[in-house]
DNA sequence: GGGTACATTGACGTTTACGTAAACGTCAAA
DNA sequence: TTTGACGTTTACGTAAACGTCAATGTACCC
C-alpha cells in the first residue's frame, strides 16, 4: 500500500483513462496535490475516486456523485447546513431502496427468463440430440 | 385498467415526456400499434415501457436496457442463440449483484454520515440553547 | 365550420462524459 | 545529452438522451 500514486497509477488501478481522471478534477470531484505541476494523489485522493467509481457504477450522474462526495467530507458549518445534508441523505437513502427493489425485481425476472431459455434449449437439445441419431443411422445404414 | 393508451396517457402516468417515448421508439425500444397516423399503445407496450424506466433507474444504457427487453420477448431461435441469452443473463445478474454490494455499502455510509451529522447537530443546538438562555439572561438582568 | 386540444414528423440545440489530437514540459536512464 | 516515457494544458470532436421549436394534420365540440 502506497503512500502516493501517479494519475496513470490510479488509472491502470481503476481500469480508466487518465482523460477521465483529469475530466472528473475539472467538475470538481478530485483535488489531487501537485508536485512541479504533475499530480500527486493521495490514499484519501485514492479513496475519493474510489467511492466516485462506486457512483458511478450506480448510474449517478457526475454532479450528484460530488454532492455525495461532499457529504463525506463533512463541512458541516451552520445548523442550515446540517439539517439541509440530513435532508439529502434522507432522499439518497430513498433513492437507493427503490433501486434495490428495481434490482430484486429484475433478478426475479432473470431468472424466469432463464428457466424458459432452458426448458427452451433442453427441448432442442433432445431434438438435436435424435437429429443426430437419425444422421448416424442414416450413415451406418449407408454405408458409402 | 385501460385496454389502450395514447402517448400522453403513458407520459402523464409515468411522469415522462412524450418526446422521450417516441425517442424510445426511434430506438427500437418500443413499436406501438396504429390508428391513422397517432400510436396506440397496447398493456403490453405499457409494461415494456415500465421496464424501461427501471432500467433508466438502475442507470443503464438505452442499448443495455433493449437488449434486455429482447430477452423477456424471447425470440429464441437456434440453440446458439439461447446459450448466449443465458450466458447474457449471467453477466446480468452478476452486474446487479455488484450494484447491490455497492448500495448497501453506501447506505451505511451514508447512516455513519448521518449520525455525525446529528451528533454536530445536537452540539450546535445545545449551543444555542445556552446561548438562548445567555439572552434572556441578558434581557432579564437589564430591562430597558 | 371554426376553434381547441392533441397528434405527427423533421430539424436543430443542449447537456453530460468523456475521446482524441496537438503542442509542449520534465525526469531518469543510457 | 539525447531519448523515451510519462506528464501537462488547450481545443475540438462525439455519442447518448433527450429538449425545443416549427410546420402540419386530425378529431371532436359547439
């Protein structure tokens, strides 16, 4: 476990582009220091675009993927503020329920459709199966 | 429950715009009946177009989410064809499985967030509480 | 039969999330 | 010291997923 790591460091890491890398910089999700202009990222840089992957493989797009980002960071100044950020989890945490039950349903769904493909391929099989047995008779009743 | 609906119907119920539905059409993504000219759309063409936009909720592509929905038409043809359905509805299931493993790692992200969140809270309230009673205390002692 | 509400098909614009290329800087090894 | 291998910024391109008109058609209601 390193201390600090290049942008192409986390790229390969990530399996994503330097160009994405940088991309997500420009909209504010990463801040990475700089060593004589090159990037230098941290293991909480590390962490952040970890958790941004994590968005990102949930569907969000890249503005809401840094608010959450934000909550992380936890600049909480005023009680406003606070009660603002309570707010927000609350409808994150809505979000995410609804998605997971979007997932279980579609789970359930996978495997019916699963089912019928397979009662679909056991037919054919044994179809392919007697196919064959004619082709093989038909060889070894003609013989050339 | 109706027999048909017009794009409005669908777009009102599903709080969708009528452009996005013929989008989805221009896609390939839905192909609803007609009647002179304006789309009719069967229950059938109203259940496709809800898994659609479960699949929009769960973040996927247009492309990902039609791929799917041509797996619950179960055009089945040749044996190739259903072994690579199943070996599709494979690489879903693991894609949801992870997104799931993602959910529940963010929703208890999200309940240590909150808990700070109050906890500072519950400090700066208090704070004010103090300094509420500081004011009357104030107000109290020098009445004008 | 004229208005209103809803439908249609283009066509162009917009936002998001990068890809791609150009032109240039830098640092360690040969 | 030169040569890669990596880094930088700037700028333009692009694909997806619609939004936003515009021009037109049609169906029904009074």
């Amino acid at each position: 476990m390193q201390e600090t790591y290049t942008i192409s460091d986390l790229g390969k890491e990530f399996g994503i582009t330097t160009r994405a890398i940088r991309f997500y910089e420009d909209k504010g999700l990463l801040s990475p220091a700089r060593q004589g202009g090159r990037r230098t990222y941290s293991r909480a840089d590390r962490t952040r675009l970890k958790l941004l992957l994590r968005g990102k493989r949930l569907g969000w797009p890249l503005e809401e993927i840094k608010s959450v980002l934000e909550m992380y960071d936890g600049e909480q100044g005023e009680v406003q503020q606070l009660q603002y950020t309570t707010q927000k989890i609350q409808q994150r945490r809505q979000q995410l329920l609804q998605q997971k039950k979007d997932i279980d349903a579609l789970l359930a769904d996978l495997d019916r459709i699963q089912a019928r493909c397979e009662s679909h391929l056991a037919a054919l099989m044994s179809g392919n199966e007697s196919q064959k047995l004619v082709t093989e008779k038909l060889v070894t009743e003609r013989p050339s």
